[in-house]
C-alpha cells in the first residue's frame, strides 16, 4: 500500500516536473526569438522554432540508439537533462556574443566564415532544447502507458510558458530573463530526485543555481549587429543611450549625441540651423527621432520637406495619424493649423516615454487638448472608428539610401490593397491619403506603392486614377497624395508653387512635362518615370511582369510589402549587378532560403540518418511514413500560419507568437489526454484526421473574412475569439499523434524511435518551409496544403495492415 502510494506521488511529481520544464522550454524559444530581433533581424525568428524541434527530433533519435542504456540509468538521467537544461539556457545566449559565434546576417553573403558562425550559433542555441526534450522523451518513453497524460502535462506546460514569456518581457530585460527561465528547469529536476543520486545531483544543483546567480549580477552585452541603426547612431561623437525599456513591444532605446539630426529629404533651399535631437530606437532598428522644443514654430524644418505637400493645399481640420513615433507628423499638422489630430501609434512603450520621461522635451506634446493619442494597432483603429478625416497620414517608409530586404517577412499591414481601401472610406469629400518614402535604387518602394494605389482605386472604380493624385520628390524623398475627389485646376498650381519654392520635383500631377519632372533633382536613369506612369496604365501588369523586382501590391493575404525577390529574374539580377551587389538588396529573404537548407541537412543527419542504425521493419513502413510526415507538416503549417495572421488581429508579432503557441499547445494537450479514451483506433484515425482537414478548409476559406470583421472589437473580446478559433482544430489536432504512437507500439515497438523522428525531422523543415510558402503565394496557400497534409493522413489510414488494429 505505501509502495503504491509512493509510486503515486513520484507520478505526480513527474507530471508537475514535465509541465514546468515545458513551460521553460517555450517561455526560452520566445525569449530567443526575441533575443535575434534585437541582436540581428527578426526574420530570425523562425528559425528559432526549428531549433526547438530540432532538438526535440534529435533528442528522439538519441533515445532510440541508446534505449536500453539510458531507462537503465534513468533514475539519475531524468533530473540530470532537466538541471542541464537550465544550465544552458543561461550560458548558451551569452556563449553566442564571444567572437567564435558572433555572427553578423548583413556580411553572409561576403564573408564565407559567417555560415559556419551561424551554424555554430544554430547549433549552440540546439543545446537547451536537446537537453530538455531529451528529458521528456525518456519519461514519455518510460511511462508509455500514461502517454495520453503526460502528453497532456508536457503541452499544457508548454502553453503557459508563452504567457510567461509575456510576463517576463513587461518586467526584465533581456539580459535577466534567460537566467530567470533557467531557475524553472533546475527546479524541475530537484523534484523528481531521487534518494539514491542525491549525493551527485544536489552539488550539481548548487553549482547550476551559483551560475544562475553570476549571470544575473553580471549581465552581458547584447552587442547588436554593426549594421543597426543603433549601432550607427551609437558611433556619432558623444553618442549615449539615455533611457531602455525592455517590453513585449520591443527593446525601446533612446540614444542621444549633439551631432545626430534628423531632417527626412530636407529641402536644399532651407538655410536655418537642424538642432540636434533624440532618438528612439526599437529592437536596435531606428523607430523615430523626438520633437524639440525648436520644432514647435511655424517655420518648423519640417515645411521644408516634401511631406508638407497636403498642407500647402488646404489647411485640414481634422487629420489622422498613423504610428505616429515620437509625434513629429503631429508637429506638422499642428503647425498647419489642424483643429483635431487623432495619432495612432500601436507601441505604448513609446508613447509613455513621450508623455512622461520626454514631455519636457516636446512642450508636452501629448497633452496638447488638439491631440488625442491612441496607443492602438492602425488597421484596428480604421476597422473601429466612424468618424471623416480630412488627410490620413501614413509613416515614411524605407531608410535613407535603400534597405537590404531584411524587412522582407515583416508584415506591413498598412501597406495592402485592403488597407489602402480603409483609409479611403474614411475620408471627407475633399479629404485625402498621404504616403511618403525614401527614395531607394534600384526603384522599388515608390513603384510597389505606386502599384498599390492604382490597384486600390481600380478596385472602388476610380476611372481617372492619375486626377485623383500629385507625387513629388526632393534628392531623398518622395510624397504621394492621393485625394478622394480629383485635383482642380488652383490644386495642381499650388503643386507646382510648392514644387519651385523648395527646389522640388513633381513627379505625377495632370498636365506636367518631362522637364518638369527633373527641374531640380536629376536621375541618372529616367526608366523610373516610364515605369511609374505604367503604373496607372493598361501596361501595369506586363511592367509587373518584366520588372527585375517584386513591386506587386501587398495584400492582407501576403502582406509582405519589403518582399522585393523575385527568384526566377535572380539568376539576372546576379549578371547584371555581381552577386555581391545583389545579396545587398534582398539579404532578408535569402537569409531565409539558406536557413531552410541548413535545417533540412541538420535533421537529416541529426534525426534520420542515425536511425538506420535501427533498421525499419515491418508490414507497416509505408503508413509509418505517411501518416507521421503528413502530421509533421500539417501541425507545423496551421501553427505558422495562424500565427502571421493573428500579428494584424492581436496587433503585435510577439503577442501573435505568445498567443497562438500557447493556445494550440494547451488546446491539443486537452485533446490528447481525452484521446486516451479511445479504443477503437483506425475508426478514431479516420474520423479524427478527416474532420481536421474538413476543418482546416473551412477555416480556409473564411478566416481572412472573419477576422477583418472582428479586428475591431475591444481587445478582450479578440482575445477570447482567438482561444476559440486556434482551440477547436488544435483540440482534435492533439489526439493523430499520440494514437498513431500507440498503434506504432503496439504494431513493432522498434519502429517507434522512426515515427518520432520522421515527424519531428518533417517538424522541423516545414516550419521554414511554411514562411516561404507564405510570402510567395500567400497565407490561403499554407491553409490549404495545411488541409492536404491532415487530407493525406486521414487516407493513409485505410492502408494500416496490422491485424489487430480495429
């Protein structure tokens, strides 16, 4: 009886051991995700997720050698992994800044010896996820009985590690919060020590929680990339960072020096002095420069840019803002006597620096009684209000001199056709759109936003698209100006007026000549101004056709508007241009090209190749395979893909990320504890996998439609929707797998380790796989190969040939 007990209260023990480490391992790959956001891009951030199911695969193949040997010794093992775990996770990230690793994503493609810093850095972060995994895989194996319930335990755990992920980026930096992670694993493991290993493990447990301690009293450096613009900004004389807030919304930084200036495509006739200023830094990307006080006058610099233009026709009454920063457009739009300014800006991180820390800065901006700020996402924000504006005003887009594509998978949900169509419901008869850029070269944001606009008013029947819009450039900048009724006669001479008085060019306005539009700032290659009137011609889509870059309109079905690769003209572009050169300008993307072939080729040789050691025997090989690769990819496709839809509905990457990692998991652990019940296990495949893929194609077809619908409603009515939408599939989508492991034991127990390792090796490849699906056909197209995948696995089901199977 007290044996039974006994045994009992280990169980327990284990189960709550499980759960924590789960939650560690999550709360540890957000962290991470975060982490490379800051330290590189965030296009790293998927990259992440196939390094935990790297490890998770690894970590299956590992036990499968080595069985016999590992249960043997299982009782020491078990709390060892779990201690080890948390061991790594506070070495590993501060491991990745020495020289060895650091690795710089800007130099891949013209330093060789950063492919194996990446690889070495891709392999170091492996090293908590293996240890942990390695942990879960030998209870899950030794408790094979209970799968169902620690199954259970593992993804619930794993689920509330995404909401402590949140709660740790609100209130530690990080610096702090990898080591505070680290404490959950080491306690994981003293729970479940048992007696007999005390003596070894209880010093190692001393010595992890010492380490744990030293790296929380000595933080390191983050050392972001050189190329950051917070690197650049950091190397100006006398250059500082006078305030950091670490928060969900990023790693908020404002960096100050006497000579940072910040005037966007100033004209060349203004002779005043640029008083220095501060400026915000978001995850080591430039994020927006502060207002001074010298700003406030109505001779602010800023009426010397080309983003003055809609002020120099109509002074507006009312103006909406859109992601405001630190409120420079609200300057402008004050200075030109706007009556009411609403200014939306989504980081509130920003916006409490502006209304506390800085008020005094910016004359209290904020507090102005004109200006109502709405820390609030834009697109939900245009969803929710009712309200007429007379300009609506978009952020300057680009950097100055051109970017590298390393915002090619950051979705710009501003930035589509959809979008575009909001922001014109929402003006007054004379009201109109703002949208302004860096001027880049080769052209391809002012073309692709160009494409944007003429698609948009095509698509609300605009017959004369080009009366409609004025578009003029300084030597950095260009402004488009898009009003909802057609420009008159006195407009277009304002244009003009504004154009000369600031050594200004127009680049589309009714009735202007080829010589007007290079008067004061010459091109080199005047091709741009043949493509851009193609632009709002019947030649549009032959322009879109041959163009060696991707300028077709982004949509909220693939919002990726800095997507510019066109990988068929690439093979071109590399003739044309060296292949240095053109790396330069799409780096993101193929970053993430080379990312998916390193981590085909490492699960290849760290979960499938050492398999063969094993042998796969058997009359049930082919539906092993089958049926595993198609819940691999399934799983993985829905998972990425609910996540880049929900970043528009939730209205941030990480709160998407959080938010759809730990619903899923939470969701499909419930479904595998009920899927325990089941006994009759082919009728259950059938019936389960088949209504998955019913499911996921109905979701298909009106996910995009409902959450449009639903964007703007209060943020807890979202969240609630969210849980039920992501919850139904993952319920059911938590039981393929755990009764396919069974029907796998129960069939040949040695082809277990092969249906463990085919499905996390596929875990792994897919999770890329599904980001590049995404940018080049759209978030629908993962949808439905989500569907084909659990389509696949629901016929596979009829070829299972064991006897004994019902």
């Amino acid at each position: 009886m007290f044996a039974k007990l006994k045994s009992n209260f280990f169980q327990y023990r284990l189960i709550i051991a499980v759960s924590i480490l789960s939650a560690a391992i999550v709360a540890y790959e957000i962290q991470l995700m975060h982490f490379l956001t800051i330290v590189q891009w965030h296009h790293f951030a998927y990259m992440v997720i196939s390094i935990a199911l790297l490890g998770f695969g690894a970590s299956g193949t590992l036990l499968s050698i080595f069985r016999k040997w590992m249960l043997e010794r299982i009782d020491f093992l078990l709390p060892f992994l779990m201690i080890s775990s948390g061991i790594l996770m506070t070495v590993v990230i501060r491991a990745s800044r020495h020289d060895f690793f650091l690795f710089d994503s800007y130099t891949l493609f013209v330093d060789r010896s950063q492919f194996s810093r990446l690889l070495g850095t891709y392999l170091l972060f492996f090293l908590p996820f293996f240890s942990g995994a390695l942990a879960i895989g030998l209870i899950f194996i030794k408790r094979i009985s209970r799968i169902g319930t620690f199954y259970f335990s593992d993804l619930l755990g794993s689920g509330l590690g995404g909401i402590l992920a949140i709660f740790l980026f609100w209130q530690f930096s990080p610096q702090e919060i990898p080591s505070l992670i680290a404490v959950l694993p080491i306690i994981a493991g003293v729970i479940i020590i048992h007696k007999k290993v005390r003596k070894y493990l209880i010093p190692y447990t001393i010595l992890s929680l010492s380490l744990v301690v030293y790296h929380l009293s000595k933080p390191f450096d983050l050392l972001p990339s050189q190329f950051k613009s917070i690197s650049y900004a950091l190397n100006l004389p006398e250059a500082k960072i006078d305030r950091q807030i670490s928060s969900p919304y990023g790693l908020v930084q404002v960096v100050s020096s006497p000579a940072q200036r910040y005037a966007p495509g100033l004209s060349l006739t203004y002779n005043g002095n640029i008083t220095p200023s501060a400026a915000i830094f978001n995850n080591g990307d430039w994020y927006t420069s502060i207002p001074n006080r010298s700003d406030m006058d109505t001779t602010s610099i800023l009426n010397y840019t080309t983003m003055a233009l809609p002020y120099s026709l109509y002074e507006p009454k009312r103006v909406l803002l859109l992601e405001i920063g630190a409120g420079l457009d609200i300057v402008q739009a004050l200075n030109n006597g706007a009556e009411k300014i609403i200014a939306i800006e989504p980081n509130a991180t920003v916006v409490s620096l502006l209304k506390n820390e800085y008020a005094s800065v910016t004359d209290s901006l904020f507090y102005d009684p004109r200006v109502e700020i709405r820390v609030q996402d834009p697109r939900t924000f245009l969803n929710q209000t009712g309200e007429k504006y007379d300009i609506i005003q978009l952020p300057l887009l680009g950097s100055f001199g051109g970017s590298v594509g390393l915002n090619a998978l950051k979705e710009e949900n501003l930035m589509t056709k959809e979008a575009f169509v909001e922001m014109w419901q929402k003006l007054t008869p004379d009201g109109m759109i703002v949208l302004s850029s860096w001027i880049d070269l080769p052209p391809k944001i002012s073309l692709k936003s160009a494409a944007m606009i003429s698609e948009s008013l095509e698509s609300i029947q605009i017959k004369e698209p080009l009366d409609h819009i004025a578009a003029i450039r300084s030597w950095g900048t260009i402004t488009f100006v898009i009003k909802k009724e057609p420009l008159s006669k006195m407009e277009i001479a304002k244009v003009i007026l504004f154009c000369e008085e600031h050594n200004f060019d127009p680049v589309l306005l009714p009735g202007i000549t080829a010589n007007e539009r290079v008067q004061f700032n010459t091109m080199e290659d005047e091709t741009f101004f043949y493509d851009l009137d193609g632009m709002f011609s019947f030649q549009r889509e032959k322009i879109i056709h041959d163009y060696d870059f991707n300028i077709r309109s982004a949509t909220d079905n693939k919002p990726y508007f800095f997507q510019f690769l066109r990988w068929k003209k690439f093979p071109d572009l590399v003739k044309t241009m060296g292949g240095k050169s053109t790396v330069f300008l799409e780096l993101g993307y193929l970053i993430t090209a080379v990312t998916f072939i390193q981590v085909v080729i490492l699960a290849l040789l760290f979960i499938i190749l050492p398999l063969f050691r094993l042998g796969f025997k058997g009359g049930n090989k082919s539906w092993v395979v089958t049926y595993f690769v198609a819940l691999g990819f399934g799983y993985m496709f829905l998972e990425i893909v609910f996540i880049k839809y929900f970043v528009l509905y939730l209205g941030h990457p990480i709160y998407s990320v959080a938010t759809v990692i730990s619903v899923m998991l939470i969701s499909s652990g419930i479904g595998s504890y009920y899927s325990s019940r089941y006994k009759t296990y082919r009728v259950t495949l059938l019936k389960i996998t088949g209504l998955i893929a019913i499911l996921i194609l109905l979701y298909t077809f009106v996910i995009g439609v409902f959450l449009s619908s639903t964007v703007g409603l209060p943020m807890i009515m979202k969240i609630l929707l969210t849980i039920a939408i992501i919850g139904l599939p993952s319920f059911f989508m938590g039981m393929p797998f755990p009764i396919g492991l069974k029907i796998v034991n129960d069939d040949k127990k040695s082809n277990v380790p092969w249906a463990w390792g085919i499905n996390g090796c596929v875990s792994v490849i897919s999770t890329s796989l599904a980001v590049i699906i995404a940018v080049e056909m759209g978030f629908i197209a993962v949808m439905l190969f989500a569907a084909l995948a659990y389509s696949i696995a629901f016929l596979s089901n009829f070829f299972i040939r064991t006897k004994g199977i019902k």
